[in-house]
C-alpha cells in the first residue's frame, strides 16, 4: 500500500480496504456470518448489509457465544484531540445497535492521555474540555447508563495501573517499534500508552468485542499476542471503513480540516455551505452532459454519506442511485438531499446532547456498572 499511510494516528491516500485484510491478517465479514447474525439479531444494521463495517477477527466466535446464550462484552473509545464530527459518531452509532441487540456490557475509554501525549502542541486542560464535551456526544447515542461505562484514563488510572505493569512486562519495545513505528525519540509516555488502550479488553473475563475503524487493529493484534499468558481471553472485532472527507474518497474526515468535515456543532447554513462548495461530485462538468451520461455515485461524497448511514432505506438509496447514475438527479440535487439528512441528524444529537448533561454522572460515577467499575482494582 505504497499510496497510502495507514495507522492508528494518521490515514492519508487511498485505501485499498482488500489489501488491509491481507496486509493485517484479518478476515472478511462473509455472507454466512451476515446470515447467522440476521438470525441471531432478526436483522442487520445497514452498515454490516452495505460492507461498511466489513474486517474481522474471530467475530464468528462472538456469534457462537451468543448463540449458546453465553454473554459478551463491547469496548470501544474516543481520543478527545478536536471537536467531535460526523465521522466520529459511526462506530457509536453501530455500538449503540449491538448493545441493544446483545444486551451487553459496554466500556467506553476516553483516551485523553493519548491525544496529550502524541501532541506536543496540546495542553491537557484543552484536551480535557474538549474530553468533556465528547462525552456529552457519546452520551446522546443514547446507550444503557446501567450498562455502560464512559471512563477517561487520567481519572481511572488509579484501578488500572497495577493490570497495564502486567501488560507492559509482557510487551517489548522492539514490537513496539515494529507495529507502532516508534523510534528512539518517541517520548516514554507514549510508549507505555498502549498498554492502557489494550487494558479495558481485560475488564471481564470472557469474550470482547470491539467495533472500531481499521486502523486501530495494532493495537489488538499485540493484545490478542499476550492475553492468555494473562489469563484472559484474545479481543474479537469487527473494523469499519473510513467516512471520506468531503473533498474526496481518499483518507479519512478529520476536524483539524474543518472544510472537509461537518462538525456536529455546526448549524444548518455552516452544513449547508460546506456540503455546497466542498462535496466532491461524480456528475459531469454541464447540466447538458450529465443528463446524457449520468453521474458516478461511487465517487460521488453525497452519495457515500448517504450509504454509509444517513440514508437508511435500502430502496430509497438505490433510486437516488439509479436516478444518478442515468443523469435524472443532478449534482446539487444530490448535495441538497444529504444537506436535509445531515440537518435533521444534527437537530436531533443537539437535542439529545442537552439532555446527555444530566447523565454524566451515572454513566461516569454512579450507574450500576460504573459503581462496580469504581470498587474494582484489576490486577
């Protein structure tokens, strides 16, 4: 993948996601496990019908535990280093899904020690004000406050610490640098912080599922290396692709563009100019032309946006599809739809984000799995 830069930090180029699953040694999400889990869930979100969330490892064996009437837990994380977009709600979005599906416990690790440690520009008070407002986000997907629990590390380190020495005496520098591309000037911070990423797929001993985007998979692999000897069990997860920027399907949206993200702070006409000016478009360069040739949806950003999640009706998507495809709908028309899905999506996280203040506490402190998490040292 000589085009493309892809770690847990930074993804640029273009993303040959088969190559991934090679290079990684993963494995794709085939037609039979989609089946078992229609069976098991009595449908399919429509990021696993539309190969969004398309890589694994030993989900087929989370499917079995399920299956047995055996439970699971979930874990997955935000690194709180700018403003939260749209690209950041899909893994959440999805994660709210499989908790109602499995009915399983969910640890949500606000990696704030991260971001403060791999930018040497940031300061941690702005870290943890833009931690705090993450939360808030995460909250108004709307999960099970007794069954989930939202913790940042710098305040949970204190139960964490004796079980990441274990972890961290089991990992070398030399697979550090191998997976991680560390090198003599990394600062010791983050060489260590890995350990506490890998940490909360130990917080119950059975079988973890993590939903996350492709490029956090080094992490696991090096978890999955050291978990028996620690008497756990390996991480299974299930990786999504990346929500393009909007100036093209390369890469991955990121808030330090501001141009090519839409920010869940931003109001109907900021959504509205950015989708406008910056969506890349797969229609022709004349209105003439593209009702004779039709535009390309799969170069088109609006279009993906809407396949990826914002436009949920398998049919609907394929008659904006076809209707592109043939030249009937134009650029801009296209553009406006998914101004309209963005807007009404945005409306309704601000709504639930107000409410989401009054449960900080319980998912953080004094919900049922937040107490337990709170009287529990791992060691």
């Amino acid at each position: 993948m000589a085009d493309a830069i892809i770690t847990p930090w930074e993804v640029k180029g273009t993303v040959d996601y088969d190559k991934l699953i090679k290079d990684f040694g993963t494995s794709k999400i085939s037609a039979e496990l989609k089946q078992r889990m229609k069976k098991l869930f009595g449908e399919l979100h429509v990021m696993l019908s539309r190969d969004i969330y398309y890589s694994h490892r030993d989900l087929d064996a989370i499917i079995g535990e399920l299956e047995a009437g055996r439970k699971i837990f979930i874990y997955t994380g935000i690194g709180p280093s700018s403003e939260m977009h749209i690209g950041h709600i899909i893994p959440f979005a999805f994660t709210k899904w499989l908790q109602e599906k499995t009915g399983a416990n969910l640890y949500v690790q606000v990696t704030d020690d991260e971001k403060f440690l791999f930018k040497k520009e940031r300061k941690l008070e702005d870290i943890e004000r833009i931690a705090d407002d993450d939360i808030l986000n995460v909250i108004a997907q709307g999960f099970d406050p007794d069954k989930t629990f939202i913790f940042k590390d710098t305040e949970y380190i204190r139960n964490m610490y004796k079980l990441a020495t274990r972890i961290a005496k089991e990992v070398n520098f030399s697979t550090m640098k191998s997976v991680f591309g560390f090198t003599n000037s990394t600062n010791v911070g983050m060489i260590f912080y890995p350990t506490l990423q890998m940490e909360p797929t130990f917080f119950e001993n059975s079988y973890c599922l993590i939903p996350a985007a492709i490029d956090q998979d080094p992490y696991w692999r090096v978890q999955r290396d050291i978990a028996e000897k620690l008497g756990y069990r390996k991480a299974a997860q299930i990786h999504s692709k990346f929500l393009p920027p909007l100036t093209g399907i390369e890469g991955k949206m990121s808030a330090s563009h501001p141009d090519t993200a839409i920010l869940l702070s931003d109001d109907e006409k900021t959504v509205e100019r950015k989708v406008m000016k910056y969506a890349f478009s797969g229609g022709q360069q004349s209105v003439e032309l593209h009702r004779k040739l039709g535009g390309n949806p799969d170069v088109d950003v609006s279009f993906q946006w809407l396949s990826y999640m914002f436009e949920p009706d398998d049919k609907k998507l394929k008659q904006i599809e076809d209707d592109y495809r043939s030249g009937k709908l134009l650029s801009g028309e296209m553009k406006q739809i998914l101004v309209e899905k963005l807007n009404s999506f945005l409306s309704e996280q601000r709504k639930r984000k107000e409410q989401a203040h009054k449960l900080v506490e319980k998912f953080m402190y004094t919900g049922a799995l937040a107490r337990k998490m709170w009287d529990t040292y791992y060691e």
